[in-house]
C-alpha cells in the first residue's frame, strides 16, 4: 500500500463521534473525551495498514472493512489514495446500505 494515503472522516461519521461523546458525557465528560480521542486515533492509525480491519460482514466487500473498538465498529472505505471514514456505531447494530450513503 502506498504511504501517501489520507484519512478522510464523513460529515456522517464526524456525526456519530459527537453523538458518541454526547451520550458517554452523560456519565463522564473526562471518559467520554478519552473514548472519542481513541476512536478518533484508531481510525487516523489505519493510514499505515488500510488492510488490518476485517471486511464487513454483511456486505463482503474487499474495499469496505471495518475496525472493531471494544463494542463499536469503525467503518471505512479504500479508495486510491485515501481512506474514508463512513461511520461508527455500537457494535451489536448491523450496518444497512442507507449507512453507507449518508
């Protein structure tokens, strides 16, 4: 894989982090800052081995794969020269196609 791939997070998946730190907050601000900084890591790290996250299951797709997190799923696509964040989601959730093209 080449070195020069980018990650770029959706407006959606930007939409699920803060919707992630927003209910984790309720409990724990401090936790829920950590949390979305791993998720947010996690995801920025994949820009070194696009490859590691397994394809996801309901589709079977070698493009579309996702990272699982504890109990959330990262789901991002390959493409050329990127690597695109569509969402993140509580992971006992089956991702639908209408996830992938919000």
């Amino acid at each position: 894989m080449s070195k020069d791939f980018k990650v770029l997070w959706t407006e959606n998946a930007i939409e699920d982090l803060l919707a992630i730190k927003e209910y984790i907050s309720e409990d724990s601000s401090d936790r829920a800052e950590s949390w979305i900084l791993e998720l947010f890591n996690s995801g920025e790290s994949l820009v070194s081995l696009p490859t590691r996250g397994r394809i996801v299951p309901e589709f079977k797709q070698e493009k579309l794969r996702e990272l699982l997190i504890d109990n959330y799923r990262l789901v991002y696509r390959i493409k050329k020269s990127s690597i695109e964040i569509i969402t993140v989601f509580e992971g006992h959730r089956q991702l639908n196609k209408k996830d992938l093209k919000k």
